[in-house]
C-alpha cells in the first residue's frame, strides 16, 4: 500500500485535492468514484516529490521547524508505545501543511511495505539529510528509536536556531547599508543637482570640494544605471565561479585568512561539525562514519578536506583530536576538549560541551559586531550627508565673503 496525492472534480466541476492510500493508482481512481470524484490527476507521492526535487521550486525544502515538529510528535508517540505505522499516520493526521503530510504517509507506505523508517526517509533525501537517515538507522539498530528521535529534534532545533541568528546578526547590518547607499545616491543624483545649477550659472569660480561633488553627481545620473548593471553582473559572475570546487575552495581558502570573517566561517563551521559529530557518537553510529556524515555539513571546503583527511588517519588507528589538530583549521578549545573525551572515554559529551562553546563565542562575536557596525554605518552616512551639505554651502559662504 502507497500514498497518492489526487486532483478530482466533484458534481458541481469543483476542483478538490487530497491524499489517499492504496495500492496502485487504479485502486485509488476506484475510491474516488465510489466518493462520488472524477480523478483528474493521480501521482505516487515519493514519485511526485522526486520530480520536484529535479525541477525548480520556490518550496523545494520542508523548514527545520517542520522537521523538528514531526520529530518531537513522532518521538512521543513511539515512546508511547504505539506502531510505528500509526504513529506516522497520527503525525500526518495532526500536521496543517499538505506537503509535509504526503511526505509523512509517503514514508509510513515503505513502512508498511516492509522497510525500515530509515529507508523510507531515504525515499525524499532533500527532505531528511543523510545524518537524519543514519541517526534512524542506528536507533532502530539499538533498540532506541525513541531517545534517537528525541536528540534528532534538539539537533535541528538548535541548527534552526543558530541558521537564525546568524540571519538576524546579518539582516540588521544589510539594510542599515542599503538604506544609508539610497538616501546617498538620492542626494547625489535628485538633490544636489537642483542645488548646484544656482552656482554654476552665476559662472563664479566653485571650491574644489563642490566641483568634486557636482562631478560625481554627474556621473552617477550619466552612467548609475550602467554602474548597476555591471554590479549585478559581477555578482552572477562570482556566483558563477563559485560552482567550481577548486575557485570555491580558493575563495573558502582566503576566508579563513580574513580577521574577522575567518573567525566566523572558522566558529560556524566548528560549531555545526562538532554537534553533528556529538548526536551521531551519542546514536551508536560508528567513529568514522560518523566523522563522514558530521564532515558533510561542514560549508567550508578547506575545513571540511580536512575532516576527510582526519577520518583517513583515525582508520589507520591515529586519535580523532591529533587528526583533526594536524589542519591547524579547527580552534585549540575544541581540539583539546576532542583529545580530553577520547581519553576519558566521555566523547559523546566533550562533543556536544565544544559545541555548546562554540555556539556561545559565536554569539557573542555576532551580538558585539551588530553592535558595532550600526554605529559606523550611521557615522559614515553622517559624514558623506555633512560632506554634501558643507560642498553645497562652500559658494555661499564665499559670495557672503565678497559681499562684505
């Protein structure tokens, strides 16, 4: 038995959409009929959501709030001690979203069919990554399901969470800037030159600083749109070189070396590897599995060849932290807390405490920038609108000069 989603019309040529279960699309054009439905439309749901996933989509992924909600329910249902495949359907009963509930019933068909929860996650991997997969996998294993599911749903809470502040710390910043260029240029191209045109046809010889100014005005009202065009056209250039691995991994590379944006990609990255890595040790999975899986969240390409080449040396036997510290990529802190859980045997929790650490100085670093570069942005737009105001003021104070 599988899940379908349908399109039918009813008596009166109104259009209705749902989702049956069945056990082949006959079957379920068979029970739209006996409801009284002309079956316009009947697709599998695994079948339906693969070809979104090739073709383009505004909603091409379910949101880590989603996510997280069916896990939290799916875990308290499978604590509960109901099936697994009533739990799956009391989650999509529950959930408001029709995508998310096809997904859920397509996931309880393969269940139902024999499979494990795992290889139906694995039906829609844009949807349930490869950690979510393998952390199933091995709760299932073990016997665990349940507290499995449960750090599954603190996991991607938290990464929902730190997606966000990041978004947050950043979104502050970028519209501080884009505002301050706007009124900028609104100045330059509308304002000053309504202003200038009294100088300029007196024919008195201007200051130098209002001739730069009505220069630049000038210019941006001659060739702005020229000029913007050519910076939407670098930055599709840019992204287009960014999708080869080795510019990408240049471009990472010179990341890593900046003051300040290395800091961040190093405290990013450090801090997603080393939760990811903590919920896989604490699921049973295996070391160098596990190192693989938590290696493939890693954005940064330098970072993320170095875990690969660490998880090379711990298969010929070489400690996790030793391996890891050999890249000099990864912060000492979290290097030493690796090496001190490997000797005491407590990885699982030196893990999830670098996390944890990291994640806070990350905070801290996000929260005093934000504070730091609202104050500049707004210094520097002061000082470009009191350099319009002043170039503008020069000739008048020269003519009151001449009068007197």
């Amino acid at each position: 038995m599988g899940a379908f989603e349908y399109v039918a019309l009813d008596a009166s040529g109104k259009e209705r959409k749902g989702i049956l279960e069945g056990d082949t699309p006959r079957h379920i054009r068979q029970l739209l009929r006996e409801q009284q439905l002309l079956p316009v439309n009947v697709s599998e749901v695994a079948q339906k959501e693969a070809t979104r996933q090739r073709s383009f989509s505004l909603m091409r992924r379910v949101s880590a709030a989603d996510l997280a909600l069916f896990t939290r329910q799916l875990a308290t249902l499978v604590r509960a001690g109901l099936p697994l495949e009533e739990s799956l359907l009391a989650v999509s009963q529950q959930t408001e979203k029709p995508r998310v509930q096809s997904i859920i019933l397509g996931v309880r068909a393969r269940v139902m069919e024999g499979h494990t929860l795992a290889d139906g996650f694995a039906e829609f991997p844009r949807v349930f990554p490869e950690i979510y997969r393998a952390t199933v996998a091995a709760g299932e294993q073990a016997g665990h399901l349940d507290n499995v599911l449960e750090r599954l749903a603190d996991y991607t809470e938290g990464r929902d969470q730190l997606r966000q502040k990041v978004v947050a710390a950043m979104l502050y910043p970028i519209v501080l800037t884009v505002l301050c260029f706007g009124i900028v240029s609104a100045l330059l191209v509308y304002v000053v030159p309504q202003v200038v045109s009294v100088f300029e046809s007196s024919k008195a010889k201007l200051p130098l600083m209002t001739q730069l100014l009505i220069a630049t005005s000038g210019f941006l009202r001659s060739y702005g749109i020229y000029l913007l065009i050519a910076l939407v056209l670098a930055v599709v250039l840019f992204r287009r070189w960014l999708r080869d691995p080795a510019a990408r991994r240049r471009f990472h590379r010179l990341q890593l070396r900046l003051p300040l944006v290395g800091k961040l990609a190093r405290g990013f990255n450090t801090a997603r590897f080393t939760r990811t890595f903590s919920i896989l040790s604490a699921s049973a999975v295996p070391v160098l599995e596990a190192l693989r899986i938590a290696g493939e969240v890693v954005n940064n390409l330098p970072m993320r060849d170095a875990v690969t080449e660490a998880a090379a040396r711990v298969r010929e036997g070489a400690p996790i932290g030793r391996s890891l510290a050999a890249s000099r990529l990864f912060p000492p802190m979290t290097i030493h807390l690796i090496s001190s859980g490997e000797s005491s045997g407590q990885l699982e929790s030196m893990l999830e405490r670098a996390a944890i650490s990291q994640e806070r100085e990350l905070d801290g670093l996000l929260a005093a920038l934000v504070g730091l570069l609202g104050p500049v942005l707004i210094v520097c737009m002061g000082l470009f609108v009191m350099g319009i105001v002043f170039a503008m003021l020069l000739p008048i104070f020269e003519i009151n000069q001449l009068i007197h």
